[in-house]
C-alpha cells in the first residue's frame, strides 16, 4: 500500500483508465471497483486507484508521462531552483493548480504539473508571464513540498528580528497607533507605548495593526501551528503572508489582544468574540476580533472595518452606468424588498451602507437588524443580534414593524420565518434591504421558492436582485499594457463586437508590482454587479414558477450584465487584469 499520510489528487479519466487495463496495469476488476467508489466518495479515480493500492503514483505518472507526450521529473533530486524562476508564477496560482517553475532558459519557461490534462492553465500562465510555457509532469506530493520550501517566508527568528528592526526604525508607525478603551458612557485614549514602554510584545502587536491598516488590510490572521506562528493579511481580497515573531509569543500577542477587546484572558477552551479601537492618525478604527481555539493554540482574526471605506458614492462602487440606473430607481421606491447576494467578502456590507447613506435623511426613520453590526452610523438606529436570548433577525423584525420604521435593513435571510416577515414588511409600506447567499440573481428567486415562501407574495414584493462580486484593480502606478491573441480572449467569451484588434491582438493592461502595491500588481478592488430588475414580466414568470435560467435569460433581454460581462467591460477598460476576472467570474463563464 502507498504511503496516504497526504492524499493524492490526481486526475485520470476513464478513457485512461480503461487503456491502463489494456495494458494489463490494473484488472478490469479493479477498475470496476474503483469506479464504484469514485461514484460513492466524488473523488478523482486516479485518487481511488492508489487509495485502493491497485497502483502506485510513480507508476501511474509513468504511464500518463507517454500517454501525453510529456516528459516525466522528479523534483527531488534538482538542483535548487532561482528565486527569479519562482517570482514568474504567482504563490496563489502555484499552489490552487498545483505547479511549479523550475526552469527559465531565453524566452520560455518549464512548469512541473501535477496534472497533465489541465492545459489551459498553460495558456493562461503564457499570457501572464508573456513567455512560452512547457511543462512536465511531476508527482503532486514533491511538488507540494516545493512550493512550502520556495514559497516559505523568513525563518521565525528572522521575522523577529525584521520586526523588532521596524520598531526601532518606524517609531512613527508603532506610536501612532493608540488604543481606545471604552469605559461606559465615556471613551478614553491610552496609548499603547505609553502603558508599556518596554514590552517587546505590545511592540509587536501595535506593529501587526500598523502595518495592517497601513497596507489597507481587511482583515488579520494570527495562527499558531506545531512549530511556528503565521501572520497573514487580507489586502484586497486574498491573503498574504507577513513577518512573524517565533511560536514562543504566541500566547502573549493573545493576551495583549484579549486585553484590548475586553475579553476573558484567562479562558483558552471557548470561543470568544470582542471589538477594540484603535486610532491612527487621529483616525479611529474598529475593529472586530475573533478569538477560536485550536489545536496548537488559539487562533485570532481580526475584522478591520474602516468607517468610511463602508460608507462611499454609489458612482465609486464599480456600477455599470445601467445597472446603476436601476439601482438608484429600486433604491429610492416607497416600499418593496431589495436584495442582495454574493459570498462573504463580496462587498455586500458596502453596498448596503451605502445605499442606507443616500437614504439616511431626517426625514426617513431607518432601522436595522444585523450579526454583527460592523459599524455603528449615526442616524441610523442599528440592532446586534443575540440569539442566545431569543433576539434574532426574525424577533428583531417584528419589534421593528412597531417603532414606525420607513426603510428597514435586515443583515440576512435565514430562514423561512424571516422571509414571510420581511415581506409582510414590504407589503405594509417599508423598504426593505436584506442579503442571502446564492450564486446569481436569478438564483435568488429559487432560493426564496426552496425556504417555502409562496411566488405570489415574492412576485409582489421584490423590486430587484443584485449580485455581486469583488476584483482586484490593477496599481495605477505601475500599470503596463501587453498584447494577447483574440483567438485566447474569445475562448474567455469575450464578444468579437467588443475587440478593437490590430494585427490579430488585443492590448490589456497589468501591474508590473511596485512599492505602492506591494509588488503585487493591484491596489483597491471594484464591485462587479448584476442587477435583475423585477419587472411585470419577470413576476409573471415567478409566479409561474419559471427556471432560474429562465429568468436570468429573460433579465438579459431586459439589459442585465451577467458578473461575468461586468468583469470583461472591467478587462478591457484596463481597470483589472484576465488573470482576475478568470478567478472570480470562473463559475459565470457562460455569461
């Protein structure tokens, strides 16, 4: 039997699989049993095969080597690989497709492949590198292990001392950031260098909140494991990797924050959730901790949510100037629901802030029910849940409907009593604003069908359904433009009518990386939304109980842009990059 301390993911189709039996490889046995449970586990069948031991993955990789015509490594035995090599190919794209450049010679560049059979990421890594690429297949477990020792940031004892360095040379940084306790009815100011001069620890984490709002991060991760403490950032919807003290400082950088947020410092077994502020630049900011123990220790995450960032221009969001249109016509009706999807960290939270910013006059009593408010907004009258006690989203609602509300905003639709509320709401004379997780608009509407509430009352209720999603915008100051083939920008479903082509290319744009973006190559993302008006047409549908493809067909006949549209106008306007919209709008490629 191999060795199943990692588990193999390997794709081998059943085309292959029968001809690894024509060669007398496996039995036809075997396959037979592999395949049932393939169906049984949803698993790759070449992960079954050598699960089951009926092969090893050296000799399957052997095999796939001459079927392919691609030669086969190991990566065990190279020779150590350049930094420079590695740099071509993003951490985030190396390890989602499992490769690994290990070879650059002239204009062309090698990648070991885990998977043979993906070659459009081989397309896709020629447009962002501008190289040609060969592969080479080699065995996922050595290329996991490559990518952890290439891609590994600085030993602990570095990262220490880089960030013990930065606290000598950025007093500035550290001393800006001061913590602001709240007292009952008051708030007092302590700074943090003042309560403790000396300690290296409380040194560490003013830098770890520095440097996060400096880099305009959303959120932290502190994360212990066996050996070592990890610190992340997430700049722009994707992690990345930061200094780190050494494991030993773990559970003082835990008490310091529990501390700061009023937490139990002594309880290591229960999850904990708390709020600090901090102010910078005579900016204060709240921040939201989570607190969850894990094996090796306790994990935290902290929720940075600056005030402004929640509350900007609808013309600033990414809105098409369509979709906008339709926005602020549903927005600004007298009753009626609105709705809007897409996963966490889409922007939801935005959207609706500002949407209740444009709306938040003294005219208009707005009252809102949410888990957990992320920020409090003057005028605005805003309720935490509690479940705990019976205050949830639906007892939350029901209460609202007697303290005279004219717009209401409800933070999710849950279940199907929040969802007969809401619209009860919607039917009585309120706007209603309110989020649920589906994958498009349409979907929306489905969704609703499923939790039991009747097409004849969300016919008449909702006023439209936006989803949502975030890109990356590429860093004005080291933008560049680079030519594609439009035969590869068609193959994305790029409309020929939108090409301006010369010589058969098409010039985008990208960031080369630079200090402003971290050399990452984006700064700031941009909303892409999909805004499905409901008009008497498509409430006819509805109660009709039509598809949710129906609908959405129907929605484009009316002007709707799929996500997947929004991000090709954004592609082409130079505002993001291919690589970008291939990531978030990959489910939406037939829009």
């Amino acid at each position: 039997m191999p060795n199943n301390e990692h588990v193999i993911s390997l794709n081998l189709s059943r085309r292959l699989a029968e001809l690894l039996v024509q060669e007398k490889i496996i039995s036809s046995a075997q396959l037979k049993e592999a395949l049932e449970a393939q169906r049984e586990k949803n698993e790759k069948l070449g992960t079954v095969l050598i699960a089951k031991g009926f092969i090893t993955e050296e000799r399957i990789l052997q095999f796939l080597s001459a079927q392919c015509d691609i030669s086969y490594i190991t990566l065990s035995g190279m020779p150590e690989i350049a930094p420079e090599v590695i740099a071509l190919v993003p951490e985030t794209i190396a390890r989602q497709h499992t490769l690994l450049p290990f070879n650059k010679t002239n204009n062309a560049i090698t990648i070991a492949v885990a998977d043979p059979l993906n070659v459009l990421i081989l397309d896709d890594l020629k447009m962002m590198t501008g190289c040609d690429v060969k592969a080479a297949l080699a065995s996922e477990t050595e290329i996991l292990a490559a990518l952890d020792k290439y891609y590994k940031p600085a030993s602990s004892q570095d990262a220490l001392d880089d960030i013990l360095k930065q606290s000598q040379t950025s007093e500035e940084a550290a001393d800006g950031v001061e913590h602001v306790e709240e007292k009952k009815e008051e708030e007092n100011s302590l700074s943090v260098e003042k309560s403790a001069e000396d300690a290296p620890v409380i040194k560490m984490v003013n830098l770890i909140l520095a440097n996060a709002i400096k880099a305009k991060a959303s959120d932290i991760h502190i994360e212990p494991y066996q050996k070592e403490l990890r610190i992340r950032y997430r700049i722009d919807g994707v992690l990345h990797e930061q200094p780190s003290p050494p494991k030993k400082f773990h559970a003082a950088i835990c008490a310091r924050l529990k501390i700061m947020s009023n937490l139990d410092i002594s309880e290591r077994r229960l999850p904990q959730d708390g709020r600090l502020k901090v102010r910078v630049a005579d900016k204060q900011i709240d921040m939201r901790v989570s607190v969850l123990p894990c094996a090796p220790g306790e994990k935290i995450v902290m929720r940075i949510a600056d005030t402004a960032g929640l509350s900007v221009q609808m013309s600033r969001l990414g809105f098409e100037p369509e979709a906008l249109a339709v926005f602020n016509r549903c927005m600004k009706a007298p009753y009626g629901i609105n709705l809007i999807t897409g996963p966490t960290g889409s922007g939801k939270s935005t959207t609706l802030y500002s949407a209740l910013s444009v709306l938040n006059t003294p005219e208009h009593n707005i009252m809102t029910v949410e888990d957990p408010v992320e920020v409090q907004l003057h005028g605005i009258n805003q309720v935490q849940v509690h479940a705990a006690i019976g205050l949830t989203f639906a007892a939350g609602l029901r209460s609202f409907l007697r303290q005279d509300p004219d717009v209401i905003m409800v933070g999710e639709i849950r279940d199907l009593e929040t969802a007969q509320i809401a619209i009860n709401a919607a039917l009585t004379g309120h706007l209603v604003f309110s989020t649920l997780h589906t994958n498009d608009a349409p979907g929306s509407i489905t969704r609703l069908n499923m939790m039991g509430v009747e097409p004849f009352l969300s016919s008449s209720s909702i006023l439209m359904v936006v989803a949502q999603r975030l890109v990356r915008g590429i860093c004005l100051k080291c933008k560049e433009s680079y030519d594609v083939e439009v035969d590869w920008l068609l193959k994305l479903g790029v409309p020929q009518n939108l090409l301006q082509a010369r010589n058969g290319k098409v010039s985008l744009h990208k960031g080369k990386g630079c200090e402003n973006c971290a050399g990452t190559g984006y700064r700031g993302r941009q909303g892409l939304y999909e805004v499905l008006e409901v008009t008497d047409t498509v409430r006819q549908m509805i109660l009709d109980k039509a598809t949710a493809k129906e609908i959405k067909d129907q929605g484009r006949k009316q002007g709707m842009l799929t996500l997947r549209e929004c991000a090709i106008r954004k592609l082409l306007g130079g505002v993001t990059t291919a690589e970008e919209m291939i990531r978030v709008t990959a489910s939406d490629i037939e829009g």
